[in-house]
C-alpha cells in the first residue's frame, strides 16, 4: 500500500475528481490493488496546474492542504462579465473602457491584505441545501454573503490594452474569479477570467508536479516511486518533533508526552525519517490531533 503524495499538473478540462479516479485507476493497473485516494483542493475544470493527490495514510493530511495558501497565476479579459466570471458563462454585462496598466498596478493595493469577497455565483457552496452552481443553472437568483479573506500578494505580469496576467498568493477560502470581477470594477470596467493557474498549493509547487502521461504510465508498468512524493513532504511548512522509542510507543498509544522543552504549536513527531502522527503542543503537553499507521517504524 503506498503512502504519500502524487502532485498532479492538472490539464484543461479535467475535473479534480476525475483526477483522483485517474489516480485510482493507474494504481490499480500497476497492480496495488484497492488504494485510499483523496484530492487536496478541487480545482476547476477550466484551471490548470497543482493539484495534490494523496494516497494511503497521506490523506489523513488532505484537510491540510484544503486550509493551505495557494498561489495562482490568472488573466483577466476586460470588457465583458460573464455569469461564470469565467469563459464558460454567458456575457451579462459590458464596457469600452479598457485599464491602462498603470490604472491597473495603482488597484492592486485595495485588494491585497484582509479583504470582503463575494463568492461567485457558480460555485460549490451551498445554499439552503443545493449547490449554488445547482441553483444558477436552474436560472434562480443566488446570493451569496461575503467572506473575510486575505491576499498575501497581488502583482501585475503582464498587461495589454484588452486583457492583464497576475499572480496571487492567497488564503483558503479565496475565489480568483471574484478578485479578477473587484478589480475590474474598481477600474471602472467589467472583466473575467480566461486563464487560471494554480502554481503552489501549500508545500508543493509545479516543479514536483507530474504531467497525466507521466501519471499514464504508472499503470503501464513505470516505477510507482519516480512519481510519488513521501508522506512527510506534506508536513515541510510544520517543525518535526524527534522522538526516541519510549516517546514513540506513547504516541503510538495516543498518550500525552509531558515537560517537552518546546513551543506551543503543531508538530509533527517522528521516530528516525518515519512520521508517527502530528501533535499539538500547548504547555509542554504533547497531544496527538492525527496518528500514521505506516508499517515497517523502526523502534
């Protein structure tokens, strides 16, 4: 049973589910049997880039990487505003102003830091029990309420009289489509995007990413290893906590280790290079929040 990381450079037009079923399938071609498959951080169809697949004991992590920063790289058309705010959708509103970039670069600030953003109407979150998207396609008026988010970074790529490239790092929570539809407002305009990127998730970024014939070829018979990342690269933004065996059975048992000389915070705790759970310290105390069963720990 593997365990660990497979980072996906997701293609146009495929969805994150049907990236894990892709997952799913090649592993089970190259003969693994039944593995525990998870995504973390859906992607559009319409994105492009980092996508983290966890497998085996990695997915206890998933979680993590769905509460991660992540950075993209977006071209806003301007223009026209989509019902999407993307090039799916149908155009609902209009302009001829087109931004100068240096109208643009003097915006960027307003939206960067801890902002209020309304989630698009095509989205995943649920109201009153459907899926937004579900509710818009059905032609009903959806509102959404808006959401405290925070840009870490807003900056200008490139720009030209129809259309501009930024890059964004930004928090969980944080819709790309909606910052691309403020900022072209702000400007006087409307706008949507028409190129959407993930170039970092959490710990991992496109140069641990895999292409899908990379990924095609696990279940033609390449070595599962060239492509899968060890549990504990998800665990790189986090200080490890070195145990000895006495530590390391306790932990095992979900015990508190006490009078750890230490600061309060998340840790993950190892016997060796082998992951044994992430714990919290508070107090010198250390809880377990999430314990590995990987096999083979050395004592």
């Amino acid at each position: 049973m593997p365990h660990g990381w497979i980072i996906l450079d997701k293609p146009l037009e495929l969805g994150s589910t049907q990236a894990v079923a892709a997952v799913k399938r090649n592993l089970r071609q190259a003969g693994l049997g039944k593995v525990k498959v998870g995504h973390g951080g859906t992607l559009d169809p319409l994105a492009t880039g980092v996508l983290p697949i966890a497998l085996g004991e990695a997915t206890k992590l998933a979680g993590r990487m769905l509460d991660a920063s992540k950075v993209y790289a977006f071209t806003v058309r301007f223009g026209a505003e989509t019902d999407t705010l993307d090039l799916e959708g149908k155009v609902i509103a209009e302009s001829e102003h087109r931004p100068a970039p240096a109208e643009l670069e003097a915006v960027l600030p307003r939206f960067t830091g801890p902002i209020e953003q309304v989630p698009p109407a095509y989205s995943a979150l649920m109201v009153d029990g459907e899926r937004a998207y579900d509710l818009a396609r059905k032609g009903e008026v959806v509102e959404l309420k808006s959401r405290h988010v925070t840009i870490h970074e807003l900056r200008l790529v490139a720009a030209d009289e129809q259309e501009a490239t930024l890059e964004a790092h930004v928090s969980k929570g944080t819709y790309i489509r909606s910052l691309a539809r403020d900022i072209a407002r702000a400007l006087g305009t409307v706008g949507h995007v028409t190129m959407l990127r993930r170039l970092r998730a959490g710990p991992f970024d496109l140069s641990q990413a895999i292409s899908l014939d990379k990924l095609n070829a696990i279940g033609n018979g390449a070595p599962l290893e060239n492509v899968i990342l060890p549990l504990e690269a998800g665990l790189v933004d986090i200080p490890a906590l070195d145990l000895g065996s006495e530590q390391a059975s306790m932990v095992r048992q979900g015990r508190v280790l006490s009078e750890l000389a230490f600061d309060d915070g998340l840790y993950w705790a190892r016997i060796g290079d082998r992951p044994l759970a992430l714990v919290e310290l508070s107090g010198g105390d250390a809880r377990v929040v999430r314990g590995f069963n990987l096999p083979d720990v050395a004592e």
